[in-house]
C-alpha cells in the first residue's frame, strides 16, 4: 500500500453555526389605546422555585437579608402597620417578607391596598395576590392605567377584579426601559438551573452504579428455565443484601463487575454551576458557610454583598413611602465595615512597629 502524506485533506467545519444570543425586544406598549401583560411563565417559574432547593433557599436568604430583621418606624406608623393582618394572620413584616420573595420569582408582586372611609384614608390592610393571576393595563403613554385580577380556574381570562393604580401595592424587580413588568431572576438562571438540575440526575445515577454495580453474568448454558432461576436467585440476593453460595466451576459460570467512577470533570462541572448560579443571582455564597475562599476573601465578599442589599432595602422603602405614604426603615444585616477597619488598623500598627504577620504566629504553640 502506498501512504503519500502529501495526499492529507484537512476538514470543512464551515457548515458549523457560530454560536449567537437571541435578540430580544421589551415588552412595551402597543399601537392601541391599551396595552395588557400578564406573567405568561408563572406557573413555570412557581414551579422551578419549589422543585430546586438551592434556589429556594438562595431566595429566601436574599429575602432575609432586605426585611429578614424587621423595620423601623415613628409610633403614629407603628400603630397603622401593628394593625394590619393580611389574610387574618399575617403581620406587616410577613407581608413584606412575602412581596420580597414573589417579585424575585415572578418579577413583580401585588397587594391589596384596603383603606378606611374617612377623610384621611387611612391604610388599614394588605392583602397578598397571586401574580400569576394579576394584568397590569397600561394607557398608550406606558402609564398605568389599572391592574385586572383574572381568574385562575373556569372560564379562561375571566376577571374577577379590577384595580385603580392606587388600589394595588405593586413591587417591580429590575424592570428597566419601557418595560410594562418587572424581570424574574429565574429567567436569567433557567439555563443554569437545567444544566444543574441534569447534572444532579447523572450523579445520582453514577453513584447508584457505584453502589449497586452493573454485574454481567456469563452462564455457559442457552437453557431458559436454568438462565430464568438463576437470575432469580441473583436478583433475591442483591435486594436483600445477602451472599450467595454457587459452584466454583469457571465452565458453569463467569461474571465481570462495570465500574462506573465518576469523572473529575464531571465534579468539576457541578462545581462550576454552583459558582455560576450564586454569582448570577448576585448572593455570597458565604452566608451558607460554603464560599471556599479564605476567611479575608469571605469578609471582602460579604462586604461588597452589603452595598447591593442596602440598595434593595431602599428601594423598598421608597416604594412603601411613594405608594403607601408611610416612612419605615427597614433594618440592616451585621455589617463587617467596622470589623474590616480594625483589622486593616492593627496591620497599619504592626507595620508602624516593624512587625510582620508571620511573626504574630512564630513559633506558636511552643
């Protein structure tokens, strides 16, 4: 045979699509007179929420850092919010906690705002709704016009209820441009959140080979009846974890053990998901004591974590100001501002003193 090098052809990868992001547009106003949107993915969203555990606790976590540690208000507001109840059992700080953690699924939340008959008008419940089940209608300047409650069962898009804008206690997630709602964090993670979720299923499987493994027995006979008994016997053992006693006759009987070990780039793959997932939805990974890092590199992401939630917390004041007309301070996590200081002191005192780090701790112990 004659192998002429020079005859090589090199491959034509050209037929392969680049890889590109869908474009998008924002869902703004239309031609008309007015313009509805309702959250077309709630369920889906509501869904994802109770079926993945880590983004249920990372939601409830970032909950928790906003209004986890209640709020700050003059007597005269106390005295209002003391007495709201919600659905007869809540208080003002669950409706909040609760709000928090619907506009983060499903990108916006919704309450009842129900006020006394007097002059004044004074607030004297909240009343939690399903967003799922909430159209924001918008004139044909983008501006709210009313908000309609639809009906989750029977006649489809029948509507039980209609809201003036003043009416409904309205928390909109990041909503940005002339969008008519806010953005769910879900959908920026749901790539992520499949890819995890798939992930975690293969696992489960290679660990379930790992302790149960793939045995292939290699009976030298063709007899069904013999094959069938054996089997039995075999598959009896195996559940109930017992030995199995045959004839040592490698002409009757031969069997090899698959081992399936989980590769290191499988493990590393996880791994990267998780830091992607918590680096996505913008929480350290370090307030569930698994950030990995060194205890400065924990302190410097906590800290930088700090001013992101001291946002979100304003942004909740000023909603409850501008829609209820009520001023509240809602109170924030532990700060480690001050603790980093004294750490960065005490390393400003020690280079004063020619002291370095390492002779803190020579020769500890001895």
């Amino acid at each position: 045979m004659n192998l002429n090098l020079n005859k090589a052809q090199a491959s034509d990868y050209s037929g392969l699509d680049e890889y590109a992001i869908d474009t998008k547009q924002t869902d703004g106003i239309s031609d008309s007179d007015e313009t509805g949107w309702i959250n077309v993915k709630a369920s889906q969203y509501w869904g994802y929420f109770n079926a993945i555990p880590e983004l249920k606790s990372a939601i409830l976590m970032k909950a928790i850092w906003v209004c986890g540690k209640g709020y700050e208000a003059d007597a005269g507001t106390k005295v209002i919010l003391d007495h709201i109840s919600g659905w007869g059992k809540d208080t003002f700080a669950d409706i909040l906690f609760n709000m928090e953690i619907c506009k983060r699924i499903y990108g916006d939340a919704f309450a009842e705002i129900i006020r006394a008959d007097d002059k004044n008008k004074t607030l004297i419940n909240l009343k939690v709704l399903d967003p799922a089940s909430i159209k924001i209608i918008v004139d044909n300047k983008g501006i709210i016009k009313r908000y309609e409650q639809i009906s989750k069962t029977g006649i489809t898009g029948k509507i039980l209820n209609t809201f003036k804008p003043e009416d409904i206690l309205h928390f909109s997630h990041n909503r940005l441009a002339d969008q008519l709602h806010g953005i769910s964090d879900i959908e920026t993670l749901e790539p992520t959140l499949l890819a995890d979720s798939q992930s975690f299923e293969d696992m489960v499987k290679l660990m379930h080979f790992q302790a149960k493994p793939f045995i292939v027995f290699k009976l030298k006979t063709d007899d069904e009846t013999k094959i069938k008994t054996f089997a039995d016997k075999i598959r009896s053992a195996r559940n109930l974890g017992e030995d199995m006693f045959i004839p040592d006759d490698e002409n009757l009987l031969s069997y090899e053990v698959i081992q399936v070990n989980p590769s290191a780039v499988l493990l590393e793959w996880r791994n990267d998901l998780k830091n992607r997932f918590y680096r996505s939805l913008g929480l350290p990974q370090i307030v569930f004591g698994s950030s990995g890092t060194t205890e400065s590199g924990g302190k410097i992401e906590y800290l930088a974590h700090e001013q992101i939630f001291e946002k979100d917390q304003k942004n909740v004041e000023n909603q409850i100001w501008t829609q209820l007309f009520l001023k509240i301070d809602l109170i924030p996590p532990v700060s480690l501002l001050e603790n980093l200081q004294t750490d960065q002191m005490k390393d400003g005192l020690n280079s004063q003193m020619g002291i370095q780090q390492s002779d803190l701790t020579a020769g500890a112990g001895k």
